[in-house]
C-alpha cells in the first residue's frame, strides 16, 4: 500500500519505546524527502521492528540507539547503531540462521529467529542487508532497499514463500 517511510517509522520507534518502557532511546535522523509511495507494510514491519527491537534488547540501560533514515531518488538506506554487548567475528557469520544465538545473549532471551525473519524480507524486497559489529562496544545493521518496488503481485508471491 502507500505509505510515508517517515510516519511509518516514528510509528514503529513509537511501539517499540512503550514497550520497552523508555529504557532506552531510539533517535532517528531522517535525510532526503519523504512522500507517499508503495511499500509492503508487512515486510518493512519485520524488518525495521526486528533490528530496533534487537538494538534495544542488547543493550544496557541508558544506551541510546541511532536510527538514520536517508532516501535517494533510487535507494532507502536504514542504519541502526548501538552501544550494545557487540557480535563476535564467529558470531557474525551465522547471525543469519534460523534458531542461531551467539554465546553471549545467555540471560537475554529470544528464539533467534527475528534476523533470519529480516534476511528473507530483505531477500524480497531485492535489497541488502551487512553488520558491523564489535564485542562489548556495539553493532550496526545496514539495510538497503530499492524504492522503485517490483511489481506487488511478485512481492506477494515471494511473501507466500516466506
Ligand atoms: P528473536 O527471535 O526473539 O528475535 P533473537 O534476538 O535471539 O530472538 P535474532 O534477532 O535472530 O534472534 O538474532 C540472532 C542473534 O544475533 C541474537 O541471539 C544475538 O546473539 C545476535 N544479535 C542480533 N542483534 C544483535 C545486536 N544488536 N547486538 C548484539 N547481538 C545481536
Ligand atoms: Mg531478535
């Protein structure tokens, strides 16, 4: 459906700092300009939800998380840094899998399913997602994605799929 990629995520930002009880922060920086255009709410849903929701839960209390926004004639790009417990090098290369957890989300808990969840949406949308993370300082999640979408009848069919 139509929608504005700016409202959409204050909205998520919005849900996610209720739920989260304002334990920390999520500071989003929008560049380039906003307007109505299609997008598949679902799979933008998982995908931003999941990586916020990931920033928030491993990080300590008080850390804030940046959130920056910038949209091109071509491209939107999600960036999504925190200060959290990081991803070790080993860690990063099965993040991915289904029902994989790193050792030291001990005492948080998760299924491990949300960044598989995000990688297939992604793998939708046609677009790219990397991290960047180290132990104990904090991680980034880079998302890009097309704004000129395929056709939606191929979308929900990939959808069907997931
Ligand atoms: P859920 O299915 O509830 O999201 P989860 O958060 O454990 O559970 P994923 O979101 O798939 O699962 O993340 C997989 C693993 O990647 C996590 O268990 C954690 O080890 C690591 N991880 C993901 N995001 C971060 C992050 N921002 N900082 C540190 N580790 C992370
Ligand atoms: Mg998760």
């Amino acid at each position: 459906e139509k929608l504005n990629l700016q409202q959409f995520c204050q909205q998520i930002i919005h849900s996610l700092h209720l739920s989260f009880e304002d334990e920390n922060q999520i500071i989003a920086k929008f560049k380039g300009e906003f307007q109505e255009e299609f997008w598949d709410s679902k799979l933008l849903w998982h995908i931003l939800h999941n990586l916020l929701s990931n920033a928030l839960k491993y990080s300590p209390k008080g850390g804030n998380i940046l959130f920056d926004i910038i949209v091109d004639e071509k491209l939107v790009t999600f960036r999504i840094e925190d200060q959290g417990i990081g991803i070790s090098q080993t860690a990063q290369k099965h993040l991915f899998e289904p029902f994989y957890r790193a050792d030291n989300v001990e005492n948080i808990s998760g299924t491990g399913l949300g960044l598989s969840i995000v990688r297939k949406c992604v793998e939708v949308y046609q677009g790219d997602i990397f991290v960047d993370s180290q132990l104990n300082k904090g991680t980034t999640f880079t998302v890009i994605l097309p704004r000129q979408q395929p056709l939606m009848s191929k979308i929900e069919k990939s959808i069907e799929q997931i």
